[in-house]
C-alpha cells in the first residue's frame, strides 16, 4: 500500500489548514506530522483512517494498492500478501479495493460505536 503524499497534502491545504492543524487532529505534534506529510516516516493505519474522516473521502483517495499478486483465505477473508506460502485464488485488483473499503468502513464503524458510550 502507498499512501498518496501530495493528496493528503492537497486536501489540507483546500481546507486552509496548516501542519500544526492536522498535527492537532491527529494528536501529534507538527514536526512528527511534516516528517508524516513529506514521507520520512510512514503514516499508521489509524491516521489514516482519520484523515479520511476528516476529509469525508474515499480511502483510496489517498491510499494507492500496489500491482502485486495477493490472495484471500476465504475462511477468516484474511488477506494474504506474496510472501505468504498460503495458496488460494488471486484476486483481481477491484475485489481487493471492495475488501479494502469493506474494512475500513466496518472499522469506523466499529470506531463510532465505541465512541457513543
């Protein structure tokens, strides 16, 4: 997976927002987000998923699959990346960006629930 650097960069800027603003929102400081934003350091699944929130888009707005061959064990769809030894039945590019959405839309919510407490 790649994170689409300049995107996350495009969209804070359209909201007029600077680093420290993102920084905030994320809950970090604004070094460790410019060091997020320029791709010194990678960006974890959960500021991802709130940077999505945040912006109200599509994941894949601002994540890019890689053009690998991956594998879903059917049983847990659990999936499984070409190191794995697991031998199953390649997916097509769109039936990994369903799963991909499918997760993180049970993720927020997941997170939402939670929250209401």
């Amino acid at each position: 997976m790649k994170v689409r650097l300049e995107k996350i960069k495009n969209l804070r800027l359209q909201k007029g927002w600077s680093q420290e603003n993102m920084a905030n929102e994320l809950g970090i400081t604004q070094p460790q987000y410019g060091r997020l934003e320029n791709g010194e350091n990678e960006f974890d699944f959960g500021k991802l998923t709130r940077i999505v929130e945040i912006f109200q888009v599509n994941p894949l707005d601002i994540i890019e699959l890689e053009e690998q061959q991956v594998y879903i064990n059917s049983a847990n769809r659990g999936i499984i990346g070409n190191n794995s030894t697991y031998i199953g039945t390649p997916l097509s590019k769109e039936e990994i960006i369903q799963i991909v959405q499918e997760e993180v839309s049970r993720l927020l919510r997941h997170k939402s629930v939670g929250t209401e407490r």
